[in-house]
C-alpha cells in the first residue's frame, strides 16, 4: 500500500469499481499488476484514462499478462498511454508522469 493513496471513501463509485475489479482479476499475477498500479494511481487518472483500465480490465487475464510482460504485443485498442503506464510502473524503466 502507498501513502499517496486514497482512501476508498474519497474515490466516486466509478473508481471504487476499478479498485475492487483491479484487485479480484482471477489470475495473482494479473491482481498485482494492475491491482498496485491502481492503488497508486486511480486518483490520479483521467476519465479517458478509466476508460482505457475498464477495456483492460475486460480483457482476458492471460492475454493482459503477456502484454504486460512483453511476451506479446498489445492490439492497438489496449496499447495506449495508460497501458504504458502500467507496464513502466512495474518496470520502474522510466517515470510513468509526462
């Protein structure tokens, strides 16, 4: 847990949606990566970022993994900015703010 983050009571229902559906993917590996990137994040997000973690999150979990890892490339639809962030997050290649 990071001490930049919110509390769930501070966050719209919206944003505690992702937080509950970013932490419960099915798959441990998926909970974490998407899980503590939303953790840290989710105040953060834009409404055109949300959407992008809602699209990724209704994607398949195996699928998700192995573009997060590099094993695949992403489709155009899921590589965007946001995707990039999370993959940098947990790379700690660069920082993951323009």
């Amino acid at each position: 847990m990071s001490g930049s983050q919110a509390p769930a009571a501070q966050l719209d229902a919206r944003r505690r949606r992702i937080v509950f559906r970013s932490r419960h993917r099915g798959m441990l590996e998926m909970d974490l990566i998407m899980g503590r990137f939303i953790d840290a994040e989710i105040a953060n997000l834009s409404d055109s970022e949300l959407d992008d973690v809602e699209a990724l999150l209704d994607a398949p979990d195996p699928d998700v993994f192995a573009w997060a890892t590099g094993e695949a490339e992403p489709p155009a639809r899921y590589d965007t900015p946001v995707f990039r962030k999370i993959v940098a997050f947990h790379s700690h290649v660069g920082p993951i703010h323009n």
